[in-house]
C-alpha cells in the first residue's frame, strides 16, 4: 500500500494508538502509526495539505480507525 507521503516507519509491530480527545483506542499497522504521527504532527505546524492527504488515505485504507482516531 502506498503512503500518502514520504515518511518513516519506524515500529516493526502493530500499535494501540488511542485517541487524544475521546479515549478510544485501535491496533494499527506500522505504516499506519506512522501516517497518523504525521497527520497529528502537521496539526501542530498548520500543514494543512498534509494532513488532508493523510486524512484521505486514513479514509481509504483504514475508514473504521479513521472513525474513531481522526474524526
């Protein structure tokens, strides 16, 4: 699967990654950890394309993590 972006992936293992507002929580994939550090890091920075591409892959590859994480 292709990245949004160039990034690091930088776990070997899958991830509980949980949601910083509402406290859910998933297990993902190594790449997807690291688009979601990307998409949170961005954020922080008002790197807006950046975060949409990521949020646009989010829905595509992972639509019920996006849910819980991102929406």
């Amino acid at each position: 699967m292709k990245l949004p972006f160039d990034v690091p992936v930088i776990d070997t293992e899958p991830k509980v990654v949980k949601n910083r507002f509402g406290g859910g929580s998933c297990t993902l994939t190594p790449e997807a950890v690291a688009v979601y550090d990307t998409i949170i890091g961005a954020e922080q920075f008002g790197d807006w394309d950046t975060v949409q591409k990521g949020l646009a892959w989010f829905t595509k590859h992972y639509p019920s993590e996006y849910m819980v994480l991102l929406d």
